[in-house]
C-alpha cells in the first residue's frame, strides 16, 4: 500500500492484524521456512506481531521500560557520545575521506540502546549490532538467515540471565521484572522477541535517519544554508528526511483477517499478506502536490508514516529524534565545509528493501 491516506487506512483497520499465527494461512500450514529472508520478521513473537487484546498488553510492558523519563535522561549521554566521535573524527588526517555512515550515523544508536538494555560489554554490543545488520540484509542467504536467528537469541539470552543475577535501572531489567511480577504477562518468549524489537527498530532504522539528512544536507546546500541562516530549524530537517527519504521504505508484514474493499475497487482477500510501503507514502502527489521527490525544509506540509500509525506507532519515536536533534547540528556545526567525497549517483544502497539508506556515505570533512 504506497498512498499515505489508504496506508493510514489500513494501518487502523482492526481487519489488519499484524499475527501470522492467527492470520496468515501461509505461515499456519507450514509454508514458511526457516531459511526464508524474512523469516524472523514474521517468526517473533513481541508486539510488533501482536493483534488486538494480545497487542495492548505487550505494548504496556514495553512502554514502563521506555518512559519519557528515561528516553530524556540519555541526553547528555547522546551529547557526550557525538563529542567523542566527532573528536575522533577531527583528529583525521585532512583530505582522507571519511565513511560518515560507518564513523558517525552508526556508532551513536546502537551505543544508545546498548545504554537502555544496560549492556556494557562490548563483544555483546558488536554481536547485536552484526545480527541486526543482517536481520535487515534481505537478500540474506539461507545459510546466514539460520545462523543470525540462532546467534541472535543466543546473545538475547545471555543477556537476559546476566540481568537476572545483576539487574539494574536498564530497560531489560525492568521487562524482566514485568514478567516475574506475574509470569502469566510475559513469557520468555516473548520477553526475547521484545529485546530483539527494540535493538532491531532502534538501531538500523536511526542510523538510516543520520544517514539521509546528512547526505540530503550536503546535495542540498541550499537547504543548509536556510538552516544555518535560520529560516529553518533543524526539526525541520529532521521530518522533512523522515518524510523525502524514510528509514525503513517497506515493513512486513500485515494481514487481511476477512475481505476487505479498496476505494479504487481492489479487494484484499482474507489472509492476504500486505506490505506497507511508508518510503512511497511520504511522497505521496495527493498531499505533497507536484514535486514530492523534492527534498524542501520550508515545505509547509511534512506529513509521513515514517514512524507507522495507529496502535503500532513507534514508542521510540521521541528517542530516535532526540538522537538525530543532538547528531545533526553537532556534525555540521564542527565541519562546517564538509561535502561528499564521491558523487552523489555513485553512492549504493543498502542491500534491502526494508532498510532505507546507504551502504557508504563517504565525506571529506574539510571541504
């Protein structure tokens, strides 16, 4: 579904479930094999897959664990996290071409989620943020789709039992003393699945956020200087890349639970599988006129799905833009002539069509 009005639709239909187990005929009759790309999308059980009264509760653990107080309590780790990194980058030899995706966008989101699971050791760190990596590689082969999905719930694991012999004020220990409150809410399962959302949807997806407004800010120098000059804010930056180039282009997946008419005629038939292309509704002519694919600050309408809609919307929606609010205007502040090292037709995208961004974004810091 490309049209944002019929996404929005469709994203609040309760004849849209978001279970597999109970609405998708294809993964119910075995269909659905282990080595497919898409397979843990589908296979976890956690609130991005949770349909109506099974939804609500999950979402209700998970939003004790990512309160306001603790997404706003990580600002001056942020801040202190993007000072690190660009002194770092600073300290470069000048003309050497910097991979600001790997150097910069990357680094900051998952050390932001190691710092909400309480995970301190960096091998488990470096093990999440590989297994996510591939979670997003769509073209995975069977082979690395089987070993990510047993590695993942592997370092899950271990984890969740180093929490349980010393928990802390981490978001893990606090979903894992959700559940031993009453064991009947959340199951280990479940308390798995949920982690590996969390990590899944709060790295990869803020990375892809840094990435594209900074690689839209330097082909668009236009723009920068309405920035740097004040006509617009960097929140204006922020949703206007969340609307032109959105981190995660298609999410899998959703699933018609009866017979559902489209406005154009089309009907969804019971159990189809439907794939929401948030990418494509952000540029959506019926809302942004004639030049949607045009990257603009000052566009007066910046509406987009980059976070979902409805019961499924992000919880960490506030936290990804503080991130990129902190990143942003600290990178372009200490390299004011930065510009891309490449031309811009030369830059590849990720190997994915849920992740949307680039496999490289090399910069020359100096100018």
């Amino acid at each position: 579904m490309t049209t944002q009005p019929l996404l929005k639709e469709l994203l609040t239909d309760p004849r849209v479930s978001k279970d597999p187990h109970r609405h998708w005929p294809a993964w119910i009759n075995g269909e659905i094999s282990p080595e497919w790309p898409l397979f843990t999308w589908v296979a976890v059980r956690n609130m991005f897959t949770a349909y109506g009264t099974d939804h609500k509760r999950l979402r209700a653990l998970v939003a004790k664990a990512f309160t306001a107080r603790r997404t706003a309590a990580l600002r001056p780790r942020i801040e202190a996290m993007a000072a690190d990194l660009l002194d770092g980058l600073a300290a470069r030899a000048p003309g050497e071409p910097v991979d600001l995706r790997a150097a910069y966008a990357y680094p900051i989101p998952i050390q932001v989620i190691c710092e909400l699971y309480g995970v301190t050791d960096p091998d488990l760190r470096d093990g999440l943020r590989d297994c996510v990596d591939s979670i997003f590689h769509t073209s995975a082969d069977p082979a690395e789709v089987t070993a990510t999905y047993a590695r993942i719930y592997e370092l899950l694991g271990a984890l969740v039992a180093a929490k349980r012999t010393a928990p802390g004020d981490d978001m893990t220990s606090v979903l894992i003393s959700a559940r031993e409150e009453d064991g009947s809410r959340l199951s280990e399962q479940e308390l798995l699945d949920t982690l590996l959302l969390v990590i899944s949807a709060g790295h990869e997806t803020t990375v892809n956020l840094l990435d594209n407004a900074i690689h839209a800010l330097l082909t668009h120098p236009d723009q920068l200087a309405l920035v740097r000059a004040g006509t617009a804010g960097w929140d204006d930056v922020i949703e206007e890349t969340l609307r032109n180039r959105a981190p995660v282009a298609s999410l899998p997946l959703r699933y018609a639970t009866e017979d559902i008419a489209l406005p154009d005629g089309t009907v969804l038939r019971q159990g189809d599988a439907i794939l929401a292309a948030y990418a494509a509704a952000g540029r959506d002519p019926q809302l942004h006129g004639s030049d949607p694919d045009r990257f603009d600050v000052t566009r007066a309408v910046k509406d987009h799905l980059a976070f979902g809609h409805g019961v499924h919307f992000c919880l960490g929606a506030p936290l990804a833009r503080l991130e990129a609010a902190i990143a942003l205007p600290a990178l372009f502040d200490r390299f004011p002539r930065m510009r891309l090292a490449v031309e811009p037709g030369d830059l590849q995208p990720v190997e994915s069509f849920i992740s949307n961004g680039h496999r490289a974004l090399p910069t020359l810091l100096h100018g």
